[in-house]
C-alpha cells in the first residue's frame, strides 16, 4: 500500500489522521507537519487522504463490531461545488455506526444502494426506521422485491432522533471548512471522517490504546 512513496507510512498516517481528526484545513496540517520538522506540500496530504481512505475503509469493515438488528436510517444534505448532496447514514438504536453512503440525487435508488452497501456490510436487520421520507420508504419495498427479503419498516420520528444527532458530528466537522469543490473528494474525506467515528465509538475489534494507533492498524 505504502510502496514507492517518498515518505514513510508513519508520516503519511500521522498527516491523514490529522487531516481526518480535527477540524484542519490541508495547510493547517502543512503547518503542524513542518513545526515538527517534516515539510510536506498541502496537495500532497490531500491526495493521501484521497488515495488510501478508501483503502481503510475496506479494511474497517472487516475488523467492525456486528450491529443489533434494529436500524435509524435517515440522509443529510451536504453542500458539493455549491449544490445539495446526500449522505446518507444508518445507526442501530443504540447509536453505532452501521454504514454511509453520499449520493448526488435523493431518489428511490439512491435509497436502494445505500441499503444495498449496508446490508451487504452488516447483514439484514429486522427492522428499520424512518421518518416520513418517500423515497427511503419506496428503497426499502425495491429493496424487498427485488431481493426476496422481507426487511420490515417503521416511520417514527422521536425513534430516529438518535441518528439525527449523529448527523452533528459530521456537519460540525464541515461547517467552518469553505467546503468540497468536488464530488468525489467530498466521499472520500466523509468516509475519512466516519471511519474516525467508528474508530472512537470503540465498534473495532482488536482496538489498540488510542484511536490513532487503531487507525493505524488498519492501514495494513
């Protein structure tokens, strides 16, 4: 994973978990690698992130706790290049993490993939809620018929203010930041930032003494 890079995995680690940790613009970590005597460009960073948190995250799914089977499954809007995105997110009830997918488009098939990642990541719950939303309830009925599954649903709404609380900490994580200029980039630091998540909720198994380490651990 870490071949032909100029510098050592522990530095490229170290400057995408700042990047991903805290609230810290590229050039902010640029700063806070060159106090501690390591200059590197800010582009650099931002294509490490780009290049291996998708790389950790297929390696996050392996080591995650298994999820009860009562689901929260709700989307927020994130702002991309100026335009509303979705990003759909999913908890159990008792508020781990499940799965996250950004969308450009709120529709009944954006709803499916999302089931579709989540399901094939955590196995099939028993039941799921939502809020009013159409186009999750009509994801949920495709879902169904065209799997041959019977995934059952619920439309509560003080039931899936627990994932709506979790929505916080990604909007706050992205609110004083002057945004994602692209599409592509944004899934990527989104799924930087909730592997993160995961990683404090304490959902990995095998979880080192700090978060830093455990991420490490699974940039293997």
């Amino acid at each position: 994973m870490f071949k032909r890079h100029r510098y050592p995995k522990a530095i490229i680690l170290q400057a995408v978990y700042l990047k991903l940790r805290f609230t810290l613009s590229y050039r902010d970590v640029e700063e806070l690698l060159l106090i501690r005597g390591v200059n590197i460009d800010h582009s650099t960073i931002q294509r490490w992130v780009y290049k291996f948190t998708p790389l950790i995250e297929a390696n996050i799914h392996k080591r995650k706790r298994q999820v009860c089977d009562s689901w929260r499954m709700d989307e927020t809007y994130i702002k991309v290049g100026g335009k509303d995105r979705y990003l759909y997110r999913a908890v159990d009830k008792y508020g781990n993490t499940i799965d996250f997918l950004l969308t450009k488009r709120r529709m009944n098939g954006s709803a499916q993939k999302f089931l579709n990642k989540a399901i094939g990541n955590n196995g099939k719950p028993r039941i799921i809620n939502i809020d009013k939303s159409g186009a999750n309830k009509q994801g949920i009925k495709t879902y169904n018929k065209r799997n041959f599954r019977n995934v059952k649903w619920r439309q509560c709404k003080y039931l899936n203010n627990i994932v709506e609380q979790d929505h916080r900490t990604i909007k706050r994580r992205i609110a004083i930041t002057t945004g994602f200029k692209s599409f592509e980039s944004a899934q990527r630091t989104l799924a930087g930032i909730e592997i993160i998540n995961i990683i404090r909720k304490n959902q990995i198994i095998d979880s080192k003494s700090t978060s830093y380490k455990t991420f490490n651990s699974l940039a293997v």
